[in-house]
C-alpha cells in the first residue's frame, strides 16, 4: 500500500498516514473487513521507521475505524457509520434505458427485445462445456476477426436467410455501434459527409458527429428513399458512404420495397458510393414476404452489411457481426485489432454453441411470436386511448412510430410522461435537421415491456399526452 | 430463405434455385442436417408455384445433397463431401500471438501473462449465482461507464495499492487499446501530436497513427524520460497529451524513478499537458519498494490513469478500467457509449464478484510467485545459452528487453526462429523512429510459457541467433 507523503510539509507523517487511511475508509475505498499491510511491511514499503506507522494505526484503532485480529492483523472495521451511503448513488447511470432507477415505470423507449426471454442457465451449460474440453482455448488473446466457430455458425444463420457470406468475410464485433466506429474510420475522416436515412437510428447521428462527420438526411417516403433526391444529393455532397436500414428501420419500423432496393443499389454503383447496410433486427418478420438483402443485390465490395445479437437475443450480450469483401475487409479487420474492439472469447464460444444447435431457431420462433401478440396490443390500446395520433402497423421488428395530431414540446412531454410512469422516445432525437413538424412523432418499443403492461402503458401515456394540452 | 433470382435470365428459375443451393451446400454455409423450409413456404416466399422449388429439391435429392425425412422435411444431407475442409483455414488467424498454428512453438512473443491460472469454474459459477439473484440485471443494456459492482471493486483494490480512486471516476473498459482510442478521440483530432516514450507499446504507436494523429517518441535513461529533451518537446510540438507507462513499461520492463515522477509531473502541469498513465501490470511487482502512480502526485484532472485485468487475470476476458476527472471524464463516458465500447454486463458482473471476494489478491499473489521464477529461469537461460546479450532483470512485470551485440535483420531472425520453434518480439516495432542500432534489440515474454519450456525456448533462440550471422 503506498500512501502518498510529503516529507516536506509540517504535518507529521504518521498524521499523514492517519489522514489518508480515514479519507479511504470514510470513503468506503477501503471497504469493511480489508486487510492492512502488517505495519513493518507498510514501513518498508514507505521507506518509515515501523513506530511511525504503528503510531498512525494505533490512533485509528483507538477511533473504531480499524480493529486487531488475533493473529496481529490489522482490518478495516466491520462496524463504521460512513458518509457515503452503500449502493450506486442515483445521479450516477445517466442511461436513458435504466428504467429501474423510477421503480414501476413502463419503459417503450429502448432500443432492445425482451432478454427475459433469453435461456441464460443453458448459455452457462454451454460456457461449462467448452471450457472442459478447451480450457486454454476461452482465456487467450482474442483473434480480432473474432472467434471462427461463432463465424462459421453466423455464416449458416445468414445462408439460412438466403444471405450466402463464407465465414472468411466475417467479423464479430461488440453490437451495431462498434460497426458504425469501425466503417466511419474505414471510410471518411473529420469534414467528410455521411448520408444517412431521416429519420433514422439516433446514436448513429451522435457517433457520425461526433467522429466530426457531416451528416446529411436523405427523404424518405413510404418505399424508402426518394431516388431523385438520393442522386441529387449524393452529387451534391459526395458522402462516403450511406448508412441505410432497410428492414423495420428505426425508428419508423418500414421497410424498403423490393424495386427500390434494386434500383438504390444501381444507382449507388454509378456513383461509386459504398453502403453500410444495418440488419438489425434481421430476421424478426410477423408476416408478409421477407425482401431481399441490399448485400445480394449489389456488386461485391459496395455493401458492408451487419447485424446484431442485442436485439433479439440480448443487448447485455454485446455481440453482432459485419461482413465485408476484399482490400475492405482487410482494413476493418486491422482497425478493429487497433481500436480495442475484440470481444471477450468466452463469450463468442458460448454464443456459438447457443446459435448453432438450433436453440437460435427456436428463441427467434419464440420471439416473433410473442412480439406480434406485443404489437397487435399496443395498435388496439392505441386506437382506443389515442384515437387521434396515426400510425402504421409495422411488419416485423420492435418499433411504433406514432404521429401526433399536433407538434408537443419534447421536455414537457417527457416530464408529463415521467409523472404519469411511462416512457417514450420523442421523435425528434432521430432527425439529422429537426423541424417544428418532426415534434409530432414518438417512437414506442412494443416487444421489450411485459404484454400486461402494454395497455398500462399506452393508457399512462394519453394522460400525459392530455397534460400538454 | 430468401433465394436471389433473376427473373430475367435464360437459365429457368428452378435452376437458379438448384445452382444457389448447391452452391451453399458446397461453401458448408448450409450446414449438414439443416432444416430447409418446406417448399409450400418457399414457393410462398420467393413468389413462385410449388413445381418450380419441388423440381429444385428433387434434383438435389438425387445429386445426395439433399435428403428428406419421415414427416415430410427437406434437409442438407449429413453426409456428403464437400471441397472446404472443416474447421479454420490456417491463413485465417494471422494473429501473431495464435500460437497454436504451429504445434510445439514456444511463445515469449506475446503480451499478456499466463491465463492457465485463471480459475474459470470458480468464474462461472458466480455468474450462476448471479444470474438467480438478478435475472434481468445481466441481460439488459449496458451503462456505459460500466457495472457500478465492478468500479466499487475496482476502487477497494486501487485502495490497497495507495490509490484513491471513487467508483463515480472510474470507467470500465475491455482493455488497455479502447482506453487509448476514448483518450485519442477525446484530447486530440487528426494532425495532432502526442508523445510517448521511446521505445513504448507497438500497438499505441500503431493506434495513434491509425487515428491521423503525428507521434513523437520520448527518450528515456534508465529513470525514465530524460527531463530536458521533455520540456524541449513539448514546446516544439505542442502534443495534445503524452502516453507514459511509469511501471515495468511495455516493452523494457524497467520503472520511472520515483524523483522522475515528481518532476515529470510538476513540468507537465506547467506546460498544461494531460497525461495518460498506463499501469498494465499494476500489483505484479517480485521485488523492490512499489513507487507512487504518476496520478497521486498530480492535480485533479491532469491524469488519466488506466490498467487492465487482461495482462493479470486473461487476455480473452476483454476487461479493464480507466479513472478520470470533471469534464473529462464526461466526455470520454459519452464517448465510450457513442463508439461501442460498452461490454458485457454478465462478464463485468461475474469479474466483479471474483475481484472483490480475496480471490484476486491471491490470485496475484500466486501469479507473481510463479513469474518470479520464470524470470529468473529465463535469465539463468540467457547467461547460459547467450552469454553476449545484455540486459537488466525486471522487478516485475513480464518482459525481459535484450540487447544483441550486434543488430540483426528481422525478417531473417523471424524466420530462423519458426524454423527452430521459438517466437519473440522484434524490438524494432516499439520504436517510433527505428534506427539500425534499434534492431539489436527483442522483448521476451517470461511469465506467459509454462516453467519447463523456458530453458528449452531460449537454446532454441540461441540456435536461431547462429543462423542468422
């Protein structure tokens, strides 16, 4: 233990000692119960004579903040009143999804599924398994493309959806985000422009800016993108590339029809412009034909295409995937190595075993149907408490876009929603240019709350509505 | 199963199906024993009749690609031969530390320390316990900043080593790499410099310049940076912050003096120059007086400390920390949450519960034990087997640095090492600026092999080293 001193300074060092080990216990640094370095060794360690530190122990022993063992240790007391109260003090997750921190609030603001669902002994079972039959194989350096079993089992799941990627062009990451970092890095640096869906996955704006990206929205109707201005724009701002969601997007739960995806993806090759294609929700489909993926329409090498386990597994598992081709790849793979992105090892073998005995198939089987039932609730307990706002019901994926009657000013809805035990996610977070007419949207999760508290929820939430009237 | 067609090709659409199942089957990314949709579904799904997906299984049926089941189900057949080969094709890895390519190697290449010690089972029978008390607690998203139960571990150990860190500024990351990219984002954009020591850890040197920022290298004497050239630095380059690695430093091995510390410190508060503090190996010292973390001799603010469980507990847990102040610390948390570096919860959980329940601290006990003796076990070798190199045995960590008498051509000494068995680290890649006087030097790695296969390892290197003059 080295206790910072100043030989120089007129307070006596055993006063020193004795100040700073009652700031660390008073701080609860130094918990209950920890044991304190034998006084002859902490005078070594702080090159003292042994009496200056007994002196500063015995005073704090004769205070109740330290106490003596049998054998001649010295402990932190087990009985101290501390300033600090135990526990995480309440200002401190600042997470917009910890909705624990209210208790009974109805959360539809996340980004996620339900991870209740999610079979978490078996994943141990798993973990188990593999650890006695490889022990040394879970605990090395992590291979930064990722682990190859979790690879070639993605590489099956994806063939399964009629996407052909070998697991050579795989590369696990840690989610979607980690994706976005690692492409924009790839691909533009500070003052280049990214062009991105309005409204679109608002952590991806965040990030682009942040990166000190330029942003620019491109308008969508109920198709997808608008075409004519998709080049126009495209000519205009020459982005480096274009992040696009084609499946359920977030946060307006469309999806991109069949002829624009061929035709966006034609019209990008002309232009040599690279997409970044995020499935992430991939295969989560209530009904209607599912639609091709823009990575099977394109040349090789125009389209990074990703997809993630958060959602419909478990965001806490922090774990998706990118396929790339070519030099790309290569240069995604080295920037991952560098920016620190590999992912711990024990958790991709579990994650593998998990995908790849069938046990995926059936969680996502599972899944869909529980969150069809979600969503068909929450239309009807819309339609009866919000007769008003107007909404399409989505196909597939998690998320409502709810249009208001009349724009609502974002902090006293959230506070109005706050008071009443509900939450949302105001509409304007996800425009790259918010307008006074984007104030009249909210996005509702419908697939990660309880079913019971659906019609709770949407009930909570037209009496906040009516409270900002 | 969303099969690409072109419905304007000659080659009938039952054949497109047919080619592109055969395809997948052949790559392995239709596994054997695969479920294929009915072709009632398929028809449905692609937009075609029956007939046309009936005549596509039907001829791969009697190909033996395909075969059917009592009930009805059509699936990959279990048996057939395929032109891929099982498992990873061995130019896949291309990791330098995946040892395992060629049997028998034996690795002082690598950075971390020895993960065979690393109680797994003990591991995951806390995150059993852990996911009983608290179900959804490990599933949900992550805080960025991390568990709040790890970062109040993490301060109890910091404490122990005289190191007052409060769990609100601590941050926790999956290892040293991210924390060089968050303080890389945060302090400094493109064309900036920073300044590390020379020679320092490859892969910051490697990041930086990834990052577009210019890195100026430090000299160093046997204390540590020499003070004059520092000052002299700074006011020519006017780097954003400078990475230091005060303990056992990465790869030497040898310590800042505890009087360079102090004045290092006090003259880069006067210049305003932050500094990050990368104590890879913290408590893993095998002799000698521990020294003060630059961060306790510093200002509130001036130092962001970080250190990481991958060197001391498993590379592949992904696991470590950084502590910051005021502003900054706000800015590298949102930082962190924006570019994906969050990590698993139900790992941070489960390292939580081993770091604060003793383990740990036997844990290092026992690991510095066994280093001890490797070191010591590799020196003996050394004087053995290469009585003209030189070097100074370290009092911790887990690198020897040994000087050749006289430089030697990588490419030529890497590849007389695979040829003999042996892998080590050039030095010339922990060089800035290398010079040919910088090739007579390479980083060993002693506490990573088992015991016996140090000796065996260093006659090798010893043959290798007659090879190459």
């Amino acid at each position: 233990m080295l206790i910072p001193l100043d030989r120089d300074a007129d307070t006596p060092l055993y006063r020193q000692i004795e100040t700073w080990l009652r700031k660390a216990i008073d701080a609860d640094l130094l918990a209950p119960g920890t044991r304190l370095p034998a006084a002859r060794v902490l005078a070594r360690d702080l090159g003292l004579s042994r009496i200056t530190v007994d002196a500063a122990y015995a005073e704090l022993i004769s205070e109740g903040l330290l106490e003596t063992r049998g054998s001649g240790g010295t402990l932190v007391a087990r009985a101290i009143s501390r300033r600090r109260p135990a526990g995480q003090p309440t200002w401190v997750s600042g997470h917009p999804n910890h909705a624990e921190e209210q208790p009974g609030i109805i959360d539809f603001s996340g980004g996620g599924g339900d991870d209740s669902l999610f079979p978490f002994p078996a994943f141990l079972r798993g973990l188990k398994t593999r650890h006695r039959e490889a022990p040394s194989g879970l605990l090395g350096f992590p291979d930064p493309a990722g682990e190859w079993s979790l690879r070639t089992s993605i590489a099956h799941i994806c063939a399964c959806q009629g996407l052909l990627l070998p697991p050579e062009e795989i590369l696990i990451t840690g989610g979607s985000q980690q994706v976005l970092t690692l492409t924009a890095n790839a691909l533009a640096s500070g003052g280049d422009t990214v062009l991105v869906e309005e409204p679109t996955y608002a952590k991806a704006i965040a990030l682009f800016r942040a990166l000190g990206l330029k942003v620019v929205g491109l308008p969508c109707d109920a198709q997808g993108p608008v075409l004519e201005q998709f080049q126009g724009l495209v000519e205009a701002h020459r982005p480096r590339f274009a992040y696009l969601i084609p499946n359920f997007r977030n946060p307006t739960g469309s999806c991109m029809s069949a002829s624009r995806r061929r035709r966006l993806v034609a019209l990008a090759e002309g232009l040599g412009l690279p997409i970044l294609e995020d499935d992430y929700v991939g295969g989560l489909r209530y009904e209607g034909q599912p639609l091709p993926a823009l990575r099977t329409l394109a040349r090789p090498g125009q389209v990074i295409y990703t997809s993630t386990f958060s959602k419909l597994l478990a965001p806490g598992l922090c774990a998706g995937f990118l396929a790339a081709e070519g030099p790309l790849l290569e240069r995604l793979r080295t920037m991952k190595g560098l920016l620190g992105f590999s992912s711990s090892r024990v958790f991709q073998c579990g994650l593998a075993d998990f995908v790849g005995v069938g046990s995926y198939r059936n969680h996502i089987r599972r899944s869909a149907r529980l969150f069809r039932k979600r969503r068909d609730l929450m239309c009807a307990a819309l339609a009866q408490h919000l007769p008003a706002a107007r909404f399409t019901r989505p196909t597939g994926g998690l998320f409502l876009w709810v249009e208001l009657p009349s724009p609502c000013h974002g902090a006293t809805l959230v506070a109005a929603c706050v008071r009443e035990g509900v939450r949302v996610a105001f509409g304007e977070d996800f425009y790259v240019d918010p307008l006074p007419t984007t104030r009249k949207f909210m996005r509702l999760n419908f697939a990660m709350s309880p079913t019971e508290s659906i019609p709770v929820g949407i009930e909570r939430l037209a009496r906040a509505l009516r409270q900002t009237r």
